[in-house]
C-alpha cells in the first residue's frame, strides 16, 4: 500500500507516477471498504490535482455467466503526494 510509512520514506526521493496513485487507491478502498464476494473492479479516475473520483463496479448477478456490473460504491478522494487518503472516513466497511 502506498500510504505506509515505509513507502512514504522511500517516496520521499521521487514522486509518485498516476499508474502508482492508481494501485495504492485500489488497495487501499478495498482494505477500507472489504472485498465483495462476487466480481469487483475499482476504477480511480484523476479529476484534477490530488482529487480522485473512485467507482466501485460489482457484479449484480453473480449466478450468470454474463456479469452485470454496477456502480455500487462511488467516492471523491484526496490523497496527499504519497498516495494515501486524506478522507478516508467517509469509505464504510461493507463487505467485512
């Protein structure tokens, strides 16, 4: 996860590429929200400087072959320059 300590240290040096925004939101939304049971993808999007907006895509029908996703969980992120979320709180624990 990008928002740890160690990582913040080590970024310190350089900063972060968009693509490493990117992983360190997904993982850290999924530790935050939990892992759904059926078909997920997060989908962050970089709006403009350090404010994300974050889709969260779970699959409705999980019986079927086909999926339907859907937008299930939908935030507006600040991250500071080490990649972690500054408004964490408003992400609940869903999926335990």
């Amino acid at each position: 996860m990008i928002g740890t300590v160690e990582q913040k240290e080590t970024c310190v040096q350089r900063s972060l590429t968009i693509e490493e925004i990117r992983e360190g939101l997904i993982e850290q939304v999924i530790d935050k929200l939990g892992m759904p049971d059926t078909k997920y993808f997060v989908d962050p999007k970089n709006v403009f400087d350090n404010r994300w907006r974050v889709n969260v895509w779970v699959d409705q029908n999980p019986q079927s072959h086909i999926p339907r996703m859907q937008i299930t969980h939908s935030y507006f992120l600040k991250v500071d320059e080490y990649g972690a979320i500054l408004n964490e709180e408003i992400i609940e624990n869903v999926y335990g």
